[in-house]
C-alpha cells in the first residue's frame, strides 16, 4: 500500500520513471523531468509509489489530499476497533430507582455508539445468591426496556457472585448509525480545497 513518507516532487531521484495519471491511466516511461512538468502543469504531485521497480513507478495525484485521507482512514479505523469493545455495566440486586435509571442510561449510551453491552448483576454476599429471581427480574426489566434498540446476545445463570447477559445494537440501530456516520463525513470538508477556496475568494476581490 502507498504510505504517506514516499518521494514527492523534488525528492525523486530516477532519470526514468513509469507514470500513472491521475484516474489510473498509464502513460509510459518517461524522463523525470517531462513526468515532473506534467504532474505541475495539472496542478498534482508527482509521487513515487513503487521505488524497487526498474524504472520506479510514479503517479500523478494531489498528495496533500491523499495524506489526508490516509489520516482519516487510520483514525476511522482506531474508532472503528473502539466501537467492537464490549463495554460493563454492573448492577446490585438492591439498587434504588436512581441508581438504576443511571445504568440504563449508561447502557443506552454505549449502544447508541455502536458498542457491545455486558450488563452483569453483582451477588455482593453469599445469601444474595440465593436471591438469583431477583437478578432475572432486573436482566428482564433492561430486555425489556431497551427491545427496540438492542438484542440478547447469550445470558449466563449465576457463575461465582455473577449472572449476566451480552446485549448487541439491532441491525436497525447499527444501519442508522452507518448513514449518520456517512453523512458526517460528507460534511467534513478537506482542509485543502478549504483552503484553496479561500485563496480564490481572495484574489477575487
């Protein structure tokens, strides 16, 4: 793959190298000088992609918008990783409305975001245990309240002092957060054609 620390312009060293225009073509071998006066008289780069062929390979683009996008892709990517954590959220089987409504919260939340949810009920003491209708009845109640953005994924019975289930974003919620995403990228301008714009607005007046 093209990485963003390859030669550009001045820095390619070959007398002869193969050219790619811009949308793919290829247009031959050419001295590095006319392949340089090219890329120039469209406006782009001339960048070497492939060093270790004979002549080196070199394709005509805008190289500050193709680091860019790099940029952007890699960070989609962390934040993509990111949104495949399976984030915890605890709860006691005696717990106040606040405290639970609080918890609700949080695991919608992090459903809205693309996560994953372990909700786990904590047995704090030995005879809580035997209490385990009391966490079904809490594992029920968030099934139940959040049916339309979520789905069981697999629940557990009581393993040591825990019992807990996986909830997963529906295919509904997952799509809906695909276009939202989409459509905030759109609307992230490139920095450069930003900057060009305003350059033009300039000369104008």
């Amino acid at each position: 793959s093209i990485d963003s620390s390859l030669r550009v312009n001045d820095r390619i060293r070959a007398p002869i190298v193969l050219v790619i225009g811009e949308d793919g073509e290829k247009l031959g071998d050419l001295a590095l000088t006319d392949a340089r006066r090219l890329a120039a008289d469209r406006g782009l780069d001339l960048v070497e992609i492939v060093a270790n062929r004979n002549p080196p390979v070199c394709k005509i683009m805008n190289y500050g918008r193709f680091v860019y996008q790099q940029s952007k892709k890699s960070q989609d990517s962390k934040k993509h990783q990111k949104q495949n954590q399976v984030k915890e959220v605890k709860f006691r089987i005696i717990i106040g409305q606040h405290d639970r409504a609080t918890k609700m919260k949080q695991i919608e939340r992090f459903l809205h975001e693309g996560h994953k949810v372990k909700a786990t009920i904590w047995f704090k003491r030995a005879r809580e245990r035997s209490r385990r209708e009391l966490g079904d009845r809490i594992l029920d109640d968030v099934t139940a309240r959040l049916a339309e953005i979520a789905t069981v994924e697999s629940r557990s019975s009581i393993v040591g002092n825990q019992m807990s289930m996986i909830l997963a974003p529906t295919r509904r919620l997952l799509e809906a957060l695909r276009i939202e995403r989409a459509e905030k990228a759109e609307t992230e301008e490139d920095p450069h054609v930003a900057r060009t714009r305003r350059a033009l607005r300039v000369a104008a007046g």
